[in-house]
C-alpha cells in the first residue's frame, strides 16, 4: 500500500504548495488539515495531484470563503471537503481529521482511531497516544515558522517521514 500525504496551513501559499506536489504523487489519498484560505489554493492541490488520487479536507479558523471553497472542491470528483471534522477509513486506517490541537488531542487520548491529524498551530509534531498517531504536518506557509513541512505515513507501519521543502 501506497503512503499517506499529510498537509496543513497552506495559507495560500501555493508558491510552496507547487514545491510540495512532487512529493504527492504516488499517494493513496491526500489529507488536508485545514487553513487552505482561498479557493484557489485547494484549486491547485487538486490539479497538481492524479484524479486517481482523493483529497480529503477539513477548514480552519482562516478558511472564510468556505461556500466557495465547497464549490470549488465540488468541481472535483476526487475531492472531499468535509467540513470542520472528517473521519475516514482510508488504507486500513481509522482516521480523524480537525484543524484543531485541542480537539484532536481529545480524540486521539480517548478513541480507537488510528491516527489522529491537525493543524492550527503550524509546528510539525508526532506523538503516540496509545496506539492512536497523533500527527500534525506543521505548515506548508512556512512563514510562521520558517519550516515550510509536509508529513507523509507508511499506513501498515504508520511511521512517519517528514518532508521539508525549501523556503525562500
């Protein structure tokens, strides 16, 4: 089985985003943690990634154009805008997907999910709760924090190898 991309915070920096997509090919999905902000940024994840490929999303705090956002994620059959939680089954995996630190560490200490992801605070971050992964890709933006980070996980092993981009 193919890996699983995780990304968060673009904050529309698809600058970055670009720098990210080589990355995402050969993913058996793509999961977005919120903080796309504008349309247009989700718009080019889903061209830069195979229709083969789903994408599923939630929004953060700084996504405000969300029906357009929804809209444009409609225009796509591979991609999945679910609001501000998501719960998959992707790859053998039990998955919860927010945008928020708080909420996902609730989940993550409490459920039987296997992995557990989130943004919001743009640092890059692994932690084993149990058996649940609770993982934050850290931002693809990069300026909050000058780490411009991608995560991508092995779902049979859920190890984890990060992904830094140039940031310039």
């Amino acid at each position: 089985m193919s890996f699983l991309a995780v990304l968060s915070d673009t904050h529309d920096q698809i600058w970055q985003l670009d720098k990210a997509l080589p990355h995402l090919q050969g993913a058996a999905a793509v999961l977005h943690a919120g903080d796309w902000v504008a349309p247009f940024t989700l718009k080019r994840l889903a061209q830069g990634v195979a229709q083969s490929t789903p994408i599923h999303g939630v929004f953060g705090n700084n996504d405000g154009e969300r029906r357009l956002l929804a809209r444009v994620a409609a225009g796509f059959p591979h991609v999945h805008l679910h609001g501000e939680f998501a719960t998959l089954e992707l790859a053998g995996l039990r998955i919860a997907l927010t945008h928020y630190p708080d909420i996902a560490r609730a989940i993550a200490a409490e459920s039987g999910f296997h992995l557990v992801v989130y943004g919001h605070d743009h640092q890059a971050h692994a932690e084993w709760l149990g058996d649940t992964l609770l993982l934050n890709p850290g931002e693809v933006f990069g300026g909050l924090t000058g780490r411009s980070t991608l995560a991508l996980v092995e779902p049979a092993t859920r190890q984890v190898r990060w992904v830094t981009l140039p940031w310039d």
